[in-house]
C-alpha cells in the first residue's frame, strides 16, 4: 500500500522544486496525450461533502456528483481510497481499478495532492462505517503546479497564511469557518434591519471632503477632472444627505479607509457599517444595537453566551448603562462633576501621569481618564453614555447637562463595538463645530475635521431628530468567531510588499 498523504517527504527547498518539475512534467505528459485538464470549462456536480454525510440515508446507493480538491490518497493494488475536500468540508471516496478501466485507474494513480478533481459514484459506507462514495468516473479538472504545505503541521506561518489566504483556507478548517461565519453575520444584519424597513444604500468612497470621523485620510489624485480627493473615513456625512431627502431609514455596509497604523484591532482599510433613523435619539439606537447582537449571537453562535479567549460574554442579560462621569467616579475615584476648569483637569493629569497638549480641555482630559482606567475594565456589554462635546463635533448637546452630547460607545471585551449620537441637526451649531475642528487642524491635529459646506446646506434644508450608530464589522466578527487579531477576520489584510 502506498499512503500518498501531503507530508509525504520532507519540504526542502530543493525536494520542492524537484517535486514541482515533476507536476509539470505530468501536465505536459497529460496535454500530450489530448488529456489536458485546463480545456475543461464545466463539471455538473450534484452535492456537497457534508450534505452528503448529512443525509446518508436517503442517498446510499444513489449516484452523486461531487468536485473538490484531492487532499490525501492512499494506493492499495486494484484498489485505492483518497480524501476530497469542497467547500463545506471532505468526503472520503473508493477508487478501483474494475469501476473506472485500467487506463483511468493509471492516470488516477498519477494525481498529485492538491489536484482538482470530479467525482462520480454511488453512496455506501466502508467496512469501517464511513461515508464515502464510490467511484464509476475519475475526472481532473485542474492540475495543481504548487505544493501544499504538510498535512499534520498545516500552514502555521502566520505572515504566509495572511500573504497567501488561498492556501490557509484549504490547509485550515477553522479559518474557513470563521469566513462563512463573518458572511453570515453580515447577511444577518440585514436581514434584521431590513425587516424593520431600513433601506441598503451605497455612497462615494472618493470624496473631495473625507469627514465624519477623527481619523487622518488617504490622499490620491483624479486625473479627468486634475483634482485631488481622498478616501472616505467615515460613511456619516453622506447618509445624514439621505435623511435630509426623506428616507428615514438607511444603512450601508462598506469599506471605509484611515491612514493610521496596524495591529491586532486595526487594520488601514475596514469594514463599516452606519445607520441613520429618523425621529429617534441615542436611546433608540442603544435599544437597536442590544437587540442586534443578541440576535446576532443567537443566529451565528447559537447561544447568547459566547466565549473569546477565557472570558465567558453575556449577551443576553440587558447591557449596562453608564455615564463617562460614573465610568471614571467607578474606576479611577475621580467625580469630573467637581473638576471646575480647564486647569484643574490639567492638573488631575499631571498627578495622574495622563499625557496631554496645551490645546486639550477639560473634556478632552475627562476621556483620556476614561481610556487609561476604565476601558479595559468593561468586559461584559456596557453602554458609555454622555461624552464631552470637545470629542464629539456632529453630535447633539445634551439640554441638561452643558458641556456634554447625547452619545454613547458600546463597549464589550474592553472593545469599542459601536459609536452612535442623536445626530446633530442645528446647521448653525455645527457650523460653529466646524469651526473648532479648523482650530484643531490648523493647530496640527491631523485627525480633525474640515467644513463641508455641501452638509451645512443640507442641514439648513431642514434634518429632523435623528439617531445614527456606527459599526465595526470586523471587530464584531473578532467578537463572534472568538479570533485574536483583526487579521484573522479579514481575506486579504493589509502586508508591508516583500519588495
């Protein structure tokens, strides 16, 4: 018996390149021959792997078209079986020499691990009680060239399982799995938004006025109209333009860009998803934003308690509800109620070693307090309501509380989950915003915002009360898949060039 698994020697770089002719050598041998594999343009396949398996009783002794990849293959004489891994998963078949014909049953002997291959045969189980099914048709689709990394160790490079995402998707099951979770949660959110009437829209990501968020943008140039423009940060401004026009209920889901640094929760371009709804306020989207993630968890998971790493996260209990000021009373036994100034929070600061600029204020210090003693205290899901207006140019001030805006970030696993305001909606005082961001900008804060004249027009066309939240899909993907750095959860994330 020859047992052809993918470890079958050990992967020198010579021993590659020698194997890697040979696969060559085999793709000429076969197009000689008029059996080239790469002419193929279909293969009418019936099922899937797991379907397979999953409905054994009514398919044994039925024929079955299946197409996958060969990930193991063991010769035996007249007889041999090999492993054939599709998307769902892998599926055992039998291959003989008197089902297929001896010409047949010689080129089946001559695949290599990572071949593409069809199958047809009937459903039986094995002496052993394995599913499998047993080939009358051997079929190579597509020959592979390249050699797959051993079976036992899989693909553990981290920076090649991020450079090359093809190939830790087939060596890795698990990351093949947190890919069709991170699909699903995203289907599921609309789902679940689009049966309370939100409509999916698309805005710009080339934008002349990359505003709506404190980050720095990319910058690039549009050579037919010979401007320069920049790559979205945020999706806000656009959307408020919709809810000023009447559409009440919009979302989008999409790609936004921030020129900022890389590391387990960060990644230069992500995936964002906003919401804006009409005729509500922060305690309206504070309300949506539980409801989803408890959905979202029990669709995705199966259960409102979900583990990552060794905390154990209730989703299903009501999220807790807490002002920055009592966040920072809690944690760092300070009351920002009885801070009088600027000065005296200063001060705070330099007892408390918390570095700040001459340009911050009483604010600004108050949410750095937050940062350095409470945020990763919040392990299980909590509401950070009431911010300082100095963090928060497009949201609206709170009428009881000066200095303060109707804003809130849900924090869950010490992250920052979800942002949402009652949106500001006065163009007069934003335009007064607007203004202290040009301070900022011209002071060297590279984050802040520019005037976007266009949104102060719609503003003054008139937007009604409105509460709008944003999203980090990724993050929430981390969240739900229990996976440790943002690059777990995206394809195709971004790598400094070998070159």
């Amino acid at each position: 018996m020859i047992n052809e698994n993918i470890n079958q020697a050990p992967q020198t770089e010579e021993n590659l390149n020698e194997l890697r002719k040979i696969r060559f050598e085999k793709l000429a041998d076969l197009q000689s021959k008029g059996k080239d594999p790469f002419l193929i343009t279909k293969y009418d396949l019936t099922h899937h792997s797991v379907e397979i398996k999953d409905n054994f009783e009514g398919l044994e002794g039925s024929t079955v078209t299946i197409a996958g990849r060969l990930m193991s293959k063991r010769i035996m004489g007249k007889a041999s079986f090999c492993n054939v891994q599709d998307r769902d998963g892998a599926i055992q078949c039998y291959i003989t020499r008197d089902s297929i014909g001896v010409d047949e049953y010689n080129d089946f002997k001559k695949l290599d691990i990572g071949d593409i291959v069809g199958i047809k045969g009937f459903v039986f189980k094995t002496k052993t009680d394995e599913i499998s099914v047993h080939a009358n048709e051997v079929t190579l689709l597509a020959k592979s060239l390249q050699i797959l990394p051993e079976k036992y160790h899989g693909l553990t490079n981290t920076d090649l399982r991020y450079r090359q995402r093809y190939i830790d998707l087939i060596m890795n099951p698990d990351v093949r799995d947190t890919f069709i979770k991170r699909s699903k949660i995203i289907s599921t959110i609309r789902q679940f938004l689009d049966a309370q009437g939100f409509i999916e829209v698309e805005t710009p990501m080339l934008v002349s006025n990359a505003g709506g968020a404190a980050a720095r943008p990319f910058e690039t140039h549009f050579n037919a109209l010979d401007e320069d423009v920049k790559l979205r940060i945020s999706l806000e401004l656009y959307l408020k333009r919709l809810i000023v026009g009447g559409l009440e209920k919009v979302y989008e889901i999409g790609r936004v860009f921030r020129n900022e640094g890389v590391d387990t929760r960060h990644n230069p371009e992500f995936t964002l998803m906003e919401l804006y709804q009409a005729y509500t306020d922060y305690h309206g989207m504070m309300d949506l934003t539980e409801n989803l993630f408890r959905h979202l968890a029990e669709v995705v998971c199966g259960t409102t308690i979900i583990k990552y790493g060794e905390n154990e996260i209730d989703l299903g209990k009501p999220f807790r509800r807490l002002t920055m000021i009592d966040a920072v009373k809690e944690y760092a036994g300070i009351d920002f109620d009885e801070v009088a100034n600027n000065e005296e929070a200063k001060k705070l600061a330099k007892e408390h070693n918390i570095e700040f600029e001459d340009r911050h204020k009483k604010g600004d210090i108050l949410a750095m307090f937050f940062e350095e003693y409470c945020e990763d205290k919040l392990i299980q899901p909590t509401f950070i309501l009431d911010h300082p207006i100095e963090t928060s140019p497009l949201t609206k001030k709170k009428v009881d509380k000066e200095g303060f805006v109707e804003r809130f970030e849900l924090f869950i696993n010490t992250w920052e989950m979800a942002n949402a305001y009652s949106e500001l909606n006065d163009p007069i005082d934003q335009r007064e915003r607007f203004k202290e961001q040009e301070k900022l900008l011209a002071a060297g804060d590279e984050e802040a915002n520019r005037t976007d004249e266009d949104f102060l027009n719609a503003l003054e066309i008139g937007m009604p009360p409105t509460g709008g939240i944003g999203y980090g899909i990724d993050r929430l993907t981390m969240l739900l898949t229990d996976s440790p750095a943002i690059r777990d959860v995206l394809l195709f994330p971004t790598m400094k060039s070998l070159d």
